[in-house]
C-alpha cells in the first residue's frame, strides 16, 4: 500500500492555498458573503485564482484592464489590488441583482475612482471601446458564447497584451470528442479558434477549471 494513497486533488489544493499568501482581507469578506448571499457561490475565483490575476497585473502593469463576468466582484478586485495607481478596471456584468454586493465592495475597497461596473450584457458593450484599448483583459462570462467574445475582445487587445479566460478545460469535458453539449462544444470552438490564430501565442494553464492565456502579437 503506497503512503501517497490518500491523497487528493481536494488535498493538494488546500495544501496550495495554505502555501499562498493571502489577498487584502476585504477579499476574505466578499467571499463570506457571497457564500451567504449567492446562489452559486462556487463561481468565485478563489484565494489561488485571485492571488495568480494579481501576480499578472503586478508583472504586466496594464494601463486599462477589462473584466466580461464580474460576478460579486472578486477578481476584479484581486486584479485592482496588483494594478498600477493610474490604472483602471471597467468590468461587465449582465445579472442587476449582483450589483449592491459589487458597489459595496468597490467602494470598501477604496478603488471607486479606478473601477468602473457596467451592468450591462458584454456582448453588447464590447464594441463601444476604442480598439487596441486594453491591455489585459479576463472573460469569465457565459460558455457558450466564448466564441463570440473572441472575435469582439481580440481587436480591443493592444498588440504585447494579454487575454485570460477561464473554466477553457469544463471540468475536463473539452476532451470529448463525441459531446454535443453546447456548453462543452462553444469552449472546444473558443479553444480551437485561439489555437489557430497565427496572430498569437497561447497556454492553456490547466489551472483550476483551465485558463486559457492568449497573448497578441501583432
Ligand atoms: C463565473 S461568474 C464570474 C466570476 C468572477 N469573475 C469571479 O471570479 O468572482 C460569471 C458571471 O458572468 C455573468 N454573465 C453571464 N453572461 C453575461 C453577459 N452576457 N454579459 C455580462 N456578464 C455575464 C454572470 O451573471 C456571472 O455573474
């Protein structure tokens, strides 16, 4: 019997977490409360996600930044809080009934001048920003439309920035090659279109649910 048996993926990622410096307590707060207040709390990024987004914006220093899938707010703020001062965040969210929680916790932050909340459908607002406007952008919206926010957020990616999407691996089921499930096929669509596209160069990180970062080269 092997002594490693016992341990699983459920394990190793709290080991991770415990080994990962914490983000602004604030976080730690919205998370509680989403947890209490939102039906779906697990669509939050988490301590890891949120500590990986800042690592980026610390090392990218991204002048403009644009979030698709606010949520109650946690990775726009996990990404906020590693931004340079001048910076901004606009991040969209389709869902009103999010908005309270997110308002409260922008302002908490003490980020309300540098974060602007569109409640609004992405598909929709995409297009009134100028081209080549951000340099970092995070999708975290509806799967099934992963396909289409490519073909709108690309031209908005300045030239040397960076797109992250996230759940690209669907628990795994991208690996289907029968599935005709619309959610799995719009991903495997989203994957395959960033693979192809010779004006990049991508990694599909299979971090938690999978991210996909694509980087525009020209
Ligand atoms: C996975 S959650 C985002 C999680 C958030 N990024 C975080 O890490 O805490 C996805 C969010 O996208 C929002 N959403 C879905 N379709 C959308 C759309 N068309 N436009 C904007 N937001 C949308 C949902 O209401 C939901 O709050």
């Amino acid at each position: 019997m092997s002594e490693f048996q016992n341990i699983t993926p459920t394990l190793i990622s709290e080991y991770a977490d415990s080994h990962t410096s914490d983000l602004p307590t604030i976080l730690q707060e919205l998370e509680r409360e989403t947890c209490v207040k939102c039906i779906n709390p697990r669509m939050l990024s988490g301590k890891l996600q949120g500590q990986f987004l800042n690592f980026i914006c610390r090392m990218m220093k991204p002048k403009n930044i644009l979030e698709i899938g606010t949520f109650t707010g946690y990775s726009a703020l996990s990404m906020v809080y590693g931004m340079p001062e001048k910076s901004h965040l606009y991040t969209i969210e389709a869902n009103p009934e999010q908005e309270e929680i997110i308002r409260k916790y922008i302002k908490k932050s003490g980020f309300s001048e540098q974060i602007t909340l569109i409640i609004a459908d992405a598909k929709t607002e995409i297009s009134k920003f100028e081209n080549d406007f951000f340099e970092l952008i995070f999708l975290d919206a509806d799967k099934i439309n992963y396909p289409l926010y490519y073909e709108l957020l690309m031209p908005k990616l300045k030239k040397g920035g960076m797109l992250i999407a996230d759940n690209t691996l669907w628990s795994g089921a991208v690996v289907s090659k029968t599935s005709t499930d619309k959610e799995v096929v719009a991903l495997q669509t989203f994957n395959d279109l960033v693979q192809n596209d010779s004006q990049t160069q991508n990694l599909l990180l299979p971090f938690r649910d999978g991210l996909m970062c694509v980087m525009r080269l020209s």
